[in-house]
C-alpha cells in the first residue's frame, strides 16, 4: 500500500466496514499461500463465532504467541479463496518500516465481538 490518502468518504460509508474484536484460537503456517502466512481462527463471540483467516504476519509474530491474541478484523467482506481456504474475514494491520505487517489489537482486554466506533 501506498502512502497517498484515499478519497474522503461520508460516516454512512464508514458505518458500512464492520470491524470487530476476536481472539485468535487456532494459529499455524500456511504454506499453499504465495507470501509466507499463518491460517488463523478467530473467535468473535456469540453473534459472529468462529472465522478463518490468511494473514501475512510471519515476519513479527509465531503462530504458537497469537493464540489467545486479541486482534481487529473486517467481518463483512464477501469471503476471499486464498490457496486452498476460505478466508473469511480480513484481520488488520499497519506497515512497519519495512511494509511488514503489524497486528492492530486493543491495548487492554475487552470482549471479543465489540465493534469498531
């Protein structure tokens, strides 16, 4: 991603990206994806449950200290064919110096499935 701005939008169009709370429970190597990966399940509670995940993180994390990791993610994106999963949902990051992902999580513990406001 590029550092130019993306055009302005209305708060109407920002109430439309649903981006919540979940913890990951399952973290491994995702090795069919074509940039190293981990294939993550994310428990975002009651109304939303358990989603997959491809997320390019390898560089900063291990896949045995995400689990229990709370980290934010679009959830209602159509879900996107990534090697041979289903990735349902997008989990976000922030680039480092590098462009190398960095997990954007809550700097205290909340309940998993809260929505972004």
């Amino acid at each position: 991603m590029s550092g130019e701005r993306a055009p302005a939008i209305s708060f109407a169009d920002f109430l439309k990206v649903d981006v919540r709370v979940g913890r990951v429970v399952e973290a491994a190597p995702f090795p069919q994806a074509r940039k190293p990966a981990y294939r993550l399940v994310i428990d975002f509670g009651a109304e939303i449950g358990l989603k997959k995940s491809s997320a390019q993180i390898t560089r900063h994390y291990r896949a045995e200290e995400l689990v229990g990791k709370l980290v934010l993610a679009v959830v209602n994106f159509p879900p996107r064919q990534i090697g041979p999963m289903m990735s349902e949902v997008l989990t976000l990051g922030v680039p480092d110096e590098d462009g190398e992902v960095v997990l954007i999580a809550p700097d205290e513990d909340v309940p998993v499935g809260g929505r972004l406001f």
